[in-house]
C-alpha cells in the first residue's frame, strides 16, 4: 500500500510532541479541545477494471444501483463529473469519533463542465452537484457507462482505488474552532507557522477539520444555504442581522478532495473541494443536505 502524500498526526503524543517544536506546548488542553479525528484518504491509481464493484474509489465509472441513471444537472440536463464513491463499511474501522454510517455507500458528483465548477457561494450553485447514499444490498450495484455527451460537457477522471488511515487534524485558526483558542502575543504567528509546514502535502480526508485556502467555510454554508448570496459582502451582513452566524458551529466537514493530478483532477489552480454538513444531518445520515465549495490559490 502506498504512503500518505504527507506528514499527518496519528496520535495525540504526537501533536504534544509537535507543539513543543513550536513553543506552544502552553497552550497543550486548548488545543487537544478543538483537534478532531480525520480519515486520511490516500488514492492509488489503478485501472477500473482492478477495483471491485462497490468498493471505495476516486474517479473512473461509478458502481450505482441497478435503475440509477448517471447523474445530472437538474436545470441543464448537463451529465455531471464522477468524483467519488465511499463505501462506509471500509472507513468505519478508521472513525475514531463514530460520526460516520456502518455501511452504505456515499456518491458524489459535480459539475466540472466549461461554464461549470460552481464555488459555492451563491444558491443557484446547489445545481452543481449531486450526493447520493445508497444503503442498500451490494448486489444490486452495477458498473456505468459515461454519458456519450459526458466528453463536450464534463470528464471521466481516472481511476483509484483508496485506502483509509485514523488521523488527528488540528484547526484552522479561520474556523469556529480555532477561533476559540487565546493565543497571546506572537505565539499565534507560531501556530501559522506550524499549520503552514505540516500542511504541504496531498489531502484528501473524511472529517476532521478543512485544511483552507481562502479562509474558513463554516459561515458561508450557514449563509447560503439559508438562500443568502456570499460572492458580497452583502450576504454576511444581512446574516448576521439575522443571528444566522451563531450557527457557524453546527457545520462539519465530511469530505475533502484535493487536485489529484495523478488521476486528472484539478480545482481551479491546485485547488480542493470541501463537503459540508451539519452535525444533525450527519447523524441522521442526511447527505442530500451537504453544501459543496471550492477553493484554490
């Protein structure tokens, strides 16, 4: 099995040993409040034809129950891009916190067409993508064919089967979370430091906290899925006339996909997507709620 394209903490020992590095050991119980378990997702390109009918992949032909067409955009009829499918039952042994199903197979597709890859921050941008669970008998996934106009509106990336490893990831300090942590005179700039050098690398992760490029996320979910327009600063003002920023907090991330290049994805310039969710749809297992954004440099 390959390595993770990375550095990742493993154990809480570990991120002690890391915040001593940094000469922020002071802020050691702060901080172990605000890390969260990940799933560390690492892709290894292979063939369709290597990976097994329902099993956890990035890219390829997605495994969709039988009566299950292709996805597409509700509006314009456009197929949408394959980008993942997650079979729970191979992640669980990995949800240190168990926020995730038993089994059941969660899918995901978005609009990667010309005009296509909405950001996310305006309400018209839910018609970019599609997430699906299926929690039903294996046995009746079968293998899709790409839409024959799939090649003028979007693309088949390559395949790659995933492996899945327990993580700790510490917060960005743009997130509700870390903005919870009383850093006193320059040891926040210490805390940039350390986020900046241990996160150069490939990131691909169910749970835990978004590894940003523009800025923390949590808010703008909020706002625009309350139909409230986040391109301006327009949105965030009336939201928070509204109180609707108090509500922040009860977003998670669920998964994010980074611009795996060795399978043809790109975000933008080097960019990654972010699902999101709410703590209450994660454990009602509402995965139609998610809110989809992207970010690149």
């Amino acid at each position: 099995m390959p390595r993770l394209k990375g550095w990742a903490m493993k154990t809480l020992k570990e991120m002690e040993a890391l915040l001593m590095d940094y000469g922020l050991s002071g802020y050691d119980e702060q901080i172990k409040e605000a890390v969260r378990s990940s799933v560390h997702i690492i892709p290894e390109p292979a063939g369709d034809e290597r990976i097994p009918i329902g099993a956890s992949k990035m890219g390829g032909l997605p495994d969709l129950p039988k009566g299950v067409d292709w996805f597409r955009q509700e509006l314009t009829d456009i197929p949408l891009s394959f980008i993942c499918q997650i079979n729970f039952a191979e992640v669980k042994p990995y949800d240190a916190e168990d926020r995730l199903p038993v089994n059941g197979i969660l899918y995901v597709f978005y609009d990667c067409s010309m005009y296509g890859m909405p950001w996310g921050f305006d309400p018209r941008d839910s018609d970019g993508k599609v997430v699906y669970y299926y929690d039903g008998d294996l046995s009746q996934l079968e293998r899709k064919e790409a839409p024959e106009d799939m090649e003028e509106n979007g693309c088949v990336f390559g395949a790659a089967a995933l492996h899945f490893e327990t993580a700790f990831d510490l917060p960005d300090l743009d997130s509700p979370a870390g903005e919870a942590i009383a850093f006193a005179g320059d040891d926040q700039e210490k805390y940039w430091e350390l986020m900046d050098d241990v996160r150069e690398f490939l990131s691909n992760k169910l749970l835990g906290h978004s590894d940003n490029i523009q800025g923390g996320m949590e808010l703008s979910c909020e706002l625009v899925t309350n139909g409230l327009y986040c391109g301006d600063s327009s949105g965030y003002n009336e939201g928070r006339s509204r109180g609707l920023d108090k509500n922040a907090g009860h977003w998670r991330l669920l998964l994010q996909v980074d611009s795996n290049e060795d399978i043809g994805m790109m975000w933008g310039d080097c960019g990654r997507l972010y699902l999101w969710i709410t703590t209450e749809d994660l454990s009602a297992k509402n995965f139609g709620n998610t809110w989809l954004i992207l970010q690149c440099g």
